[in-house]
C-alpha cells in the first residue's frame, strides 16, 4: 500500500513539473509574440519626437533631440487635423442615427405587421448580405457622379442608413416582444408611431 501511494505522489509531482514547464512555454510563445506585435506601434511613438532628418538618419534608435514637431504639423496640413476629426465624426453619427432609425422602424415592420410578401422582402433583403460591398463601388461611383454627390458627405453618408445586418437584428429583437404589449395598446387608443 504505502508502494503505491509513494508512485503516485511522484506521478502526481511529475504531472506538476510537466505541467509548469508547459505553461512556461506557453507564457514564453505568448510574451514573445506580444513584444513583436508592440515593437512597430513602439518605434512609431518614438519616432514621432524625432525631427524629419533624425528619422531618416536613425529610424530604430531613441530620439537624439527630443522634439514635439511632428504634433505641431498635424494641425497644420490637409485643413486641420481638428476638421478632419470634426467631419469623420459629424458622418459616423449622422448615418449612425439615421440607420438606427431606419432599421428600427423596418425591424418593427417585419416583426410586428403581416402584410403580402413581407417574408419574401424579407429574404431578398437577406440575400442582399451576400453581395461583397467592393461589388458595388462601381455602380455607386457612377451614381455618385450623375447625382454630383463626388466630394459630398452625402455621399459618405447615403450608402450606410440602410444597414441589413441591423434590420435584422432588430427585427429578431421585436419577435421576442410579445404581441399581448401592442393589443393593449391598440385597446387604449394608441396609433402606430405609439406601438413604435
């Protein structure tokens, strides 16, 4: 008896061993590809207080003249670092309001009205989802440019109000409200935008 409790506590003490080595390899492969992945954003911040002619003199070393020029710089092409921000994030919130409001108000279409050909609608919006969007840069281009919509935000902005991906999650959202909700509201006297 006391042979076989000796054999498995060295089993056990050699599992463990195994065990550590394993995982130290493991950190080892993990912490290795970690400091690879960081190394460029690194020599990115570092040579961003580096002047123009020490970049390209000493690209992997630390800065020689610590400088914060390059930051200047950024506000001063292109039209100002702060309008392009302004107008990145004017576009992102105006087409992402519009689509939540578009595929609310279709979502709730789908889910909570029966009307002829809604599920055919519905599945040919669907199919739409599997067109590549590169397919329809032609096409839009084209159309872009009879409208006169080239250097437009309309332009940026028209293409993304009309999301599939959240109409259809918003509609699978509005099955799962049950249609006893939308009865009694229709008994108190409510209209459609109120159901909505």
């Amino acid at each position: 008896m006391t042979h076989l409790s000796r054999s498995s506590s060295r089993s056990s003490r050699s599992y463990v061993a195994h065990r550590r080595t394993a995982q130290f390899l493991v950190y080892s492969v993990v912490i290795a590809a970690s400091l690879l992945a960081l190394y460029p954003m690194g020599l990115m911040a570092l040579n961003s207080f580096k002047s123009d002619n020490e970049m390209v003199i000493n690209p992997g070393g630390w800065p020689i003249n610590w400088t914060l020029k390059s930051y200047g710089n950024i506000f001063k092409y292109h039209g100002g670092m702060w309008v392009n921000f302004l107008v990145s994030v004017g576009v992102s919130l105006s087409s992402t309001l519009i689509a939540v409001l578009f595929c609310a108000m279709a979502g709730f279409a789908f889910s909570k009205y029966r009307f002829k050909g809604s599920g055919a609608i519905f599945a040919m919006l669907l199919a739409t989802m599997m067109v590549p969007r590169e397919i329809t840069i032609p096409g839009r281009y084209l159309l872009f440019a009879k409208l006169m919509w080239l250097d437009k935000l309309q332009a940026l902005i028209l293409p993304t109000i009309t999301p599939v991906i959240g109409l259809f999650l918003i509609r699978q959202y509005m099955d799962a409200i049950p249609d006893a909700l939308l009865e009694a509201a229709r008994i108190d006297g409510a209209g459609h935008l109120y159901f909505f």
